[in-house]
C-alpha cells in the first residue's frame, strides 16, 4: 500500500525519482518491493533492480 508521508525502515532506498520514495528519509514507502536480476547471471549489485520503480516525473517534461 502506498502511503505518501510513510517511511518503511525495513527498505532503505536513496532514488528521490521514484514516486515511492518517502521524501524525507533515504526510505521506501511500499510494504514490500520486487526485485529482480536484469541479467542471466547476475556478479554484482549493478545486475538488480527495484521492478517496483515507479518515475514521479512520468507526466511531466524533463
Ligand atoms: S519502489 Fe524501489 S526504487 Fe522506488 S522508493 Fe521503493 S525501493 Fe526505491
């Protein structure tokens, strides 16, 4: 569920972009993400992703 002023402190997450960021804190506002490797196999952290992203500038021009 998707609460706007809500800090989950179980999901650390710094990308401001996302539309479920909590603003205030470096903190997701979901109860639970996705996330999953963009590689067959994946040798670090740059082979995931959060697949609950969501850009909060989607409607607007960059
Ligand atoms: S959905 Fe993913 S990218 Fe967006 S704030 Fe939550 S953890 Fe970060």
């Amino acid at each position: 569920m998707f609460k706007d002023d809500y800090a989950n402190h179980c999901i650390r997450c710094t990308v401001h972009d996302c539309k479920y960021h909590s603003g205030k804190e470096n903190y997701c506002s979901l109860d639970c993400i996705e996330v999953a490797a963009h590689e067959k196999n994946p040798t670090s952290e740059k082979c995931v992703d959060c697949r609950s992203f969501e850009c909060k500038h989607e409607n607007s021009m960059l």
